[in-house]
C-alpha cells in the first residue's frame, strides 16, 4: 500500500505535529492551485505533492475533518463554517483566516506547500501575500485549471472522496480498483454532501462572483499559468509540470 503523508498538522492545527513529515526540498516549491470546484486540482493536488515533496494544503479538507468531530470538540465558528460548507457556500472569510493563521508552521514547511481552494476570494488573496510576507516567503506560480461548465458539473456528480486518507477518485474517469473502496488505505468511499445537484449550483455562483476574479489578481503580480484541465488526469498532470519548469526557465 502506497504511503501517504498524514497532513496532521493541517487538519487538526493547534499542537498536533504530523507522523510522517515532509522531506525537506532544496528548492521547496510554493504554489497556489485555481480552479472551479469539479475542475480537478484535489486530483493534481495529489500527483504534485508525491512529485514535488510538497505537501497538499486543502482548506475545504480541515472542514470536512472537523465535520467528523463531536460538536463539543469545534469552536462555534468552525460549526458555522461545516453548515455553509453543507449548502455549498463560502465560509465567511473572517473563520478561513483564522483558521490559515493557526496553520503558519505548514507555509513554513521545508517540503513546500500546494495550496488547493485557498486562496478563494480576493481578500483572502490579500491576506495571503502578508502571511508569506511576514515569513519572508514567496510563492512560485499559482497554477490555474480551466474547464467548460458542462465538463464540471459531470466531473462533480461522479466524484467519490475517502473518509480517512482523503484521496478523490471518480466513477468514469478515475475508479479506484476495486469499486466503492480506496486505493490507499481501503476506506469505504463516500460522496460528499456538497457534491449534489443543489449544492454544485451554489457553489458554481459562490466561483463565479468570488473565486474568478483571482486570476486577474495574480495575473497582476505575473504569477499566473493557465492549464486546460480536459483529458486524463495524468495529461493534466504531465501540462503542469512542463508549464513549472517553462516558468522555472524563465525566472
Ligand atoms: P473544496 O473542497 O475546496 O471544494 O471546499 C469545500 C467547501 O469548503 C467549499 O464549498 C466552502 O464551503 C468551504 N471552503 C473551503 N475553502 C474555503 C475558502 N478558502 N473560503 C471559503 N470557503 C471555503
């Protein structure tokens, strides 16, 4: 069975320290995916961090973690953050950045980090750059998938999540092996509540008017990469990588 990083200190923040850390990286890579929801990034998240040795920073995964949480053991706003996340709406960005700021030790971390659904409103965008400023840290690229809407919403309707390791596997696209079950660590697969009919259209609006303008955001400051997200999830893969090391040469 492949081994895969526990991310704890990211899930659960506070004290908690993670079993399996992170190699330290020469060049420790720095990097921000975008992307509509359905569009993939968890999926290159994955395939990033077990090439770069960075690790996959998914603030959507901190709540889905504390979802499973009793709710004596979750502050009052992370409660709040779990039912807008249910209805597929943005938690308010107020919660998200306390929730990041607790997690410095993590942008710290000498692996690098690959950061999927944060930033995702320009405030938070905003937030971030003094966060790695305060750090004397910078971000290499900020790597955004693009797809036609219709391609989206099949993509977000066939996904299925493990409970425990955290991978995504998809019922056309990518099944897992043996169907219903991890690859990684044999958990029972699951779709998430935010993934049905209802909620993909909240969260499609919740993109449109809040997430997109990013990309005008870092365009900006010339550290955005567009990569067509149609095809296998190893074409996408193989497009990022040939599109860092373009920029890499550049810079
Ligand atoms: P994701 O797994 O990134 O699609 O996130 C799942 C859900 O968590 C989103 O639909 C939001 O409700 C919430 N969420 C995750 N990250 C953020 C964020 N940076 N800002 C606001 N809400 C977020």
């Amino acid at each position: 069975m492949e081994t895969k990083r526990d991310r704890k200190a990211w899930l659960k923040g506070g004290a908690a320290v993670c079993d399996i850390p992170a190699e330290p990286q020469q060049r420790p890579r720095r990097l921000v995916l975008l992307g509509a929801p359905g569009v993939g990034k968890g999926t290159q998240a994955e395939l990033l961090a077990a090439s770069l040795g960075a690790c996959h920073l998914s603030t959507g995964d901190i709540f889905r973690a504390a979802k499973g949480l009793d709710a004596c053991d979750r502050t009052p706003a992370l409660s709040a953050a779990i039912e807008h996340m249910k209805r597929g709406e943005l938690v308010p960005d107020k919660t998200v950045l306390a929730l990041v700021t607790e997690r410095l030790r993590c942008l710290r971390c000498e692996g690098g980090f690959l950061l999927d659904g944060f930033p995702r409103t320009v405030a938070q965008a905003e937030a971030l750059e003094n966060l790695l400023q305060s750090q004397a840290l910078k971000l290499d690229a900020v790597i955004s998938y693009d797809l036609p809407l219709e391609q989206i919403v099949s993509r977000l309707s066939g996904r299925r999540t493990c409970p425990d390791c955290k991978s995504v596997f998809h019922v056309e696209a990518r099944p897992p092996r043996t169907e219903g079950l991890c690859d990684h660590c044999g958990g029972k697969l699951y779709q998430r509540e935010d993934d049905r009919p209802e909620s993909i259209r909240v969260r499609m609006h919740a993109y449109e008017t809040s997430t997109a303008p990013l990309a005008d955001f870092y365009q900006r400051r010339k550290l955005l990469t567009a990569i067509p997200a149609d095809g296998a999830p190893e074409d996408i893969f193989q497009r990022t990588l040939h599109a860092l090391q373009n920029g890499r040469r550049k810079s």
